[in-house]
C-alpha cells in the first residue's frame, strides 16, 4: 500500500492475473510455500499478502473476495499463526517456520525467565499473567485457553483511565516476540445480549494453540542462527531485498 496525494492504493493485481490469490484456502497454502508474508506491502516488493491478491477484494465486505475480511479466518483456523509480527504490523507465519521465529524474537527466553531476567516490563507481567495456571510445572498444560476479548483483557489488566498506559503498544510488543497470536475476532455484546460494533481480537500464548514443544523446538539452536535461517530465506525467496529493509522488517 502506498500513499499519494493524502491517498491509499493498494499495490494488489487483476483478478484474472495468474498470480492472484482468490480464496482464504488459497492463501494459506501460499504462506504455507514461502513461510511467512505480512499482510500489507512493504520495503520488499512482493513480500506481502497485498501484492498477490485482487485490488478490488479490499475492504469490499464480501466474505469471499476481502483479504481483510481473510485474515479473521485464517486465523481461526489455527493452521498459520496470526499477529503484529513485522515492524510492528500484521501479518501470517507458517507453522513450520513458527518455532524459528519464537527463538530469535524471544532471545531463547519464555516469558517467565524474559520477566525474571529484567528483560519484560511490569505491564507485559499482567497481561502473560492472565494466561498462565497457578502451581502448574508442567509447560504444556500451564497455559489457560480462555477466549478474553482484548477489550476485556485490558481492563482485567489493569489499564486504562487511572491505570496501566499505553495497552496497544505493550500489547503488540508481546506479538512481536510471538509470546501472543491472534486466534479469533468477535463482537461485542450490549446488556441485551446483541453484537455490536467492529469485530475485536482475541489473543492466545502460540503455546495453548500449538503446544510448548513445537513452539520451543528451535531453542535447541542459538537465536542469531534462527535469524540467519530467516534472513537467507528471504533472499532466496527475494535475492534483490536489501539487507537494511529485511532488518528493519523481522527484527
């Protein structure tokens, strides 16, 4: 997506354009090929979602043709992980290249050592705080999966007026180190019980979705070489990317 004149266009194809993803089960199978691929353009061009889907399907409401409609589904199918993992913006990762990711962008570290080591703020704490069952030594059953709505997850964690600031931002920084996937988007319900407003994400530790082991499964190599396995990757899939804008993307 560029901007001209105050102005977004999407730098998206034709729908007849051989390259043109038409369905949700199209774009995974897509993701699941090259690995990873944020939802909008970028620095790289053709390393994202946009750039291989039809223009027009934007935005549209059809259920059928709206990536950004897409994007919900495929998260709830679990069978890519979803969130804010580039630059701070969304987009899709593989399962297979999952666990590469967790290790570079976590250092090697879960969340619990991360915090005991000085490295997680007090603010991410409350919020991993509300996923994790008491007294369980067991990594693969310590997580809770309860579907909070993220409007609910920030007040439960104390921000808000008089409270924690800045829940977007700490929020997204716990995606980036893929501590937190987007599962699921819903509504919200008035006192009568009726859905109203735009759908709200419900965030899950990749851990409850897909299992501490396969999510630790890289921890057995150092984080800079998970790293250079996504960078070459990248390369191979982009040999004319610059080394500053594939940085400035994964890091």
């Amino acid at each position: 997506m560029i901007v001209e004149n105050g102005e977004f266009i999407m730098t998206a194809l034709e729908y007849d354009d051989p390259n043109c993803i038409h369905s949700v089960e199209e774009l995974i199978e897509y993701i699941d090929k090259v690995g990873f691929l944020p939802l909008f353009g970028n620095e790289i061009p053709g390393f994202s979602v946009e750039e291989h889907t039809w223009y027009m399907g934007w935005w549209s409401g059809n259920a059928e043709d709206d990536p950004w409609m897409w994007r919900e589904e495929l998260a709830k199918s679990r069978k890519v992980a979803y969130g804010k993992f580039f630059d701070k913006k969304a987009g899709f990762i593989s399962l297979k290249w999952l666990p590469y990711f967790a290790n570079y962008r976590r250092n090697g570290y879960d969340f619990d050592a991360l915090y005991e080591d000085g490295y997680a703020e007090r603010r991410s704490k409350k919020i991993m705080d509300l996923f994790v069952k008491d007294d369980i030594e067991d990594e693969d059953e310590m997580w809770k999966d309860d579907l909070i709505l993220s409007t609910e997850l920030k007040k439960m964690a104390g921000f808000g007026k008089n409270g924690e600031k800045n829940f977007t931002g700490v929020l997204t920084d716990l995606q980036m180190k893929l501590y937190l996937v987007m599962v699921d988007f819903r509504r919200r319900l008035n006192k009568k019980g009726e859905e109203y407003g735009m759908p709200v994400s419900i965030l899950l530790p990749p851990e409850v979705v897909w299992g501490y082991k396969h999510i630790a499964s890289a921890y057995k190599e150092k984080p800079e070489q998970s790293k250079e396995r996504i960078i070459k990757h990248i390369i191979e899939l982009y040999p004319d990317a610059k080394e500053k804008d594939i940085n400035k993307i994964i890091k």
